[in-house]
C-alpha cells in the first residue's frame, strides 16, 4: 500500500507474492552456485555455532550437513589451532583480501582459512572460506627437499635478470 502512493515507474505490477518468488528463484540459483565450489563456505554465528555450510565445507571436515549445523566450529579444529582462529577474528583480518590463516583439523590436514565477511553492524557473524591444503604443502615440501639436496645449482630469477632464488648448491660450488 505504501509503494503505490509513490510515484515510481512499473509500481503498478509490483506484488508482494512476485517478490517473494523472485527473491526464492534468486536464493535457490545461489545456494546452487555455492554448493558446486570447490571451497568450503562456512557462516558462524557470533559464538562460534556453525549456521550455515556448502557442500564442499562438508567435504572437508567429511561429516554430513547434518552433523556439522548448530555445531561449535570448535569441534572441526585441534583446540590451537581454534584459538589461533579466535585470535585473528578481527575486521581489520577480514577487511584484507589477501589474508589466510593455516589451520590444524583433529586429523591433522591443513586448511587455509579466509575470511569474507565479518558482521555487518547487526547481528556478529563470519563467513570464511576454507581448502584443504594438505597435499599441496606436502608437494612443496617434497619439492623444496629435491632442489636442496641436488648438485646442480638451481635458480630463477625475474625479467630484469635478478636473481628471486638460488640453491644451497651454488655455495658448494662456487665457494
């Protein structure tokens, strides 16, 4: 009643039931696109409760959906590596974009952990994004271990020709 006293234009075909079903289709297309990343999404609450999560978030702590909601998001993580996470729950922390912090599961994986959202005035929250970066790690380390144990000198260096990395090897070598 109170938008058709304004003087918008289309006001006149705008019903509350079309959008309530455009704003359903919107959420549903949403949750569709949430739940096929490869990321895990998760939404706590301003006490740590698990609220909401993806699919792939699941994945990653392999338990179901429904084990994980109404959750403390302590129980996903060794007791450090929570209080590492409780520590770095900051606005400051999510505000940049580039932040992660490595997190330690029970199982011991690694997840890298990003915020994305940190409250937003009202009712506290955050939302985090997390991988699973176990395998990854153990391959840079597998890696790194190869270059420093060969007995070729191994480097790389950027476009101007400055050196950004040189072997152990190169000391051997050239003295």
């Amino acid at each position: 009643r109170e938008m058709s006293a304004t003087s918008a234009i289309g006001i006149g075909e705008i019903y509350s039931r079309h959008i309530t079903r455009e704003l359903l289709a919107y959420r549903e297309d949403a949750n569709l696109v949430l739940d096929h990343m490869a990321d895990g999404i998760c939404k706590c609450d301003g006490s740590a409760t698990i609220v909401w999560v993806n699919r792939a978030f699941c994945s990653i702590m392999e338990k179901r959906e429904e084990e994980i909601l109404g959750q403390h998001l302590s129980g996903c993580l060794t007791e450090h590596s929570f209080r590492a996470f409780e520590a770095v729950m900051t606005d400051e922390w999510c505000s940049d974009p580039d932040s992660y912090i490595d997190l330690t599961t029970p199982d011991d994986r690694v997840l890298r952990v990003r915020c994305v959202v940190h409250s937003n005035g009202g009712t506290p929250f955050v939302i985090t994004i997390w991988s699973d970066v176990t395998d990854r790690l153990i391959s840079e380390e597998q890696f790194e271990n190869i270059v420093e144990s060969s007995n070729d000198v191994i480097w790389t260096h950027d476009f101007e020709g400055r050196f950004t990395y040189v072997s152990r090897s190169v000391q051997r070598i050239t003295g």
